[in-house]
C-alpha cells in the first residue's frame, strides 16, 4: 500500500491531517500543493479534489485500486475507522460527539473565516483582511475554550490526543499568525488551558514532526 498526502506545510488542515498520520504511524508521500503559486488549480489536481484545496490524501492498495479522499476530518475519521490504533476518537459516544464538536468549532467555525480564498476577497473589497479576520479567530478559540474546561484531561478530550487536539493546534498556529497574542490579551485569559494542552502536544513526536516549519516546502524567514 501507498499512502500520498497532497498538502502545503502553512495549510492548517494538511496540518491536522499530518498529526493523524503521525499518530496512528502511518508513512506518507509527502506532495506539496504549491498553494502560493496556485497549483491548487491545475486541472489535474482539481479532478480529484474538485474544491481545489488541500490536503487530498491519495491511497494505492497492494493490488492497485486507487482512492483519493478529501476534507481534512473526512480524512481523520477514515485513518481512524482503517487504523482504530492507537485511537484519535473516544469510546464512549457522547465524548465521541463532543470530540467532533470541538473539531468542527476549529474546521467550520473559524478556519474558513481566515482561509486563503476568504481573505483575498476582502482585500479585493477593500477592508484589511488580517484585522478582519483576527475577531472571528479569537471568538471561535473562547468557545472552543468553554467546550474543553468541560472535556479536558491532560488533552483536550480526556488524557490521548484525539482528533479535536489534531485541530487545536493547528488553529493556534493560524491564530499567531494573525497577531493574536493569545497569552497576554486578558480577553482571552480563558485560554491558557488550550495553551497548556499546545505544550502537551508539541512535546510529542507526532506533532513535532508534522509542525509547518518542518515540512519540506516551508518557507523559513
């Protein structure tokens, strides 16, 4: 079997996508999607990923039936349903379902109010896009915050990272991206919980490796 993850080191759903390939050990091509040059776009990629966005993973089998999957929890839940171990969803199903909340607070919530298609509309219309999106950002991480003091153990879910860690921390990467200082903003006092669940994660190898400047397309300032 052949595993290719069509993806771009800044994107914060490759990002979640990698985490869940690391935690479940699972090894990958590695194809950059060449989003800031727009290779997005090319008529060959959109036929499989018809948004035109990453990640797509792309799955070979041993006796050569392809598959291409999309949306980065589309793709989380299938690596969890294939590969239950070690598992990035919880047993039982009520913490199962607020998992998936937590996620989709990141993955419909926020990312697309700060997504790259997003953003250049509003610079199209005038309006600074990074002051645009900041408030929307930090709201979405507070609500996300108030979820997890109900959840959380050493994680966001219990004491395993699950697929709600595999987007938290992509999301904070997004938020200092905007310039959301998320430690001294005494709005945003409520986050130093996700803060302390960041650490927790990035300590582990599967989130290390899969971090944005480690990726061989990064672009390094």
């Amino acid at each position: 079997m052949k595993i290719v993850l069509h993806n771009f080191w800044r994107s914060s759903a490759s990002y979640r996508v990698r985490i869940g390939l690391a935690l479940k050990q699972l090894p990958y091509e590695y194809v950059s999607g060449n989003i800031g040059a727009g290779g997005q776009f090319a008529d060959a990629y959109r036929a499989v990923n018809p948004m035109a966005q990453v990640p797509t993973l792309a799955i070979t089998e041993d006796d050569g039936t392809a598959t291409a999957l999309t949306q980065s929890l589309a793709i989380l839940e299938y690596l969890e349903e294939r590969w239950p171990e070690p598992a990035i969803l919880p047993r039982d199903p009520v913490l199962r379902a607020r998992t998936r909340a937590l996620a989709e607070i990141a993955n419909a919530g926020i990312q697309p109010l700060h997504n790259t298609a997003t953003l250049r509309r509003i610079k199209e219309l005038g309006a600074d896009e990074a002051a645009w999106a900041r408030p929307f950002v930090a709201d979405g991480l507070a609500a996300f915050a108030r979820v997890v003091a109900g959840t959380a153990g050493a994680f966001c879910v219990g004491d395993s990272p699950t697929i709600a860690d595999c987007c938290l921390v992509p999301q904070l990467m997004a938020a200092r991206r905007f310039k959301i200082d998320l430690a001294g903003d005494p709005q945003l006092g409520q986050l130093a919980q996700l803060l302390e669940i960041e650490a927790r994660c990035l300590a582990l190898p599967a989130f290390a490796s899969a971090a944005p400047d480690q990726q061989p397309d990064a672009v390094r300032s």
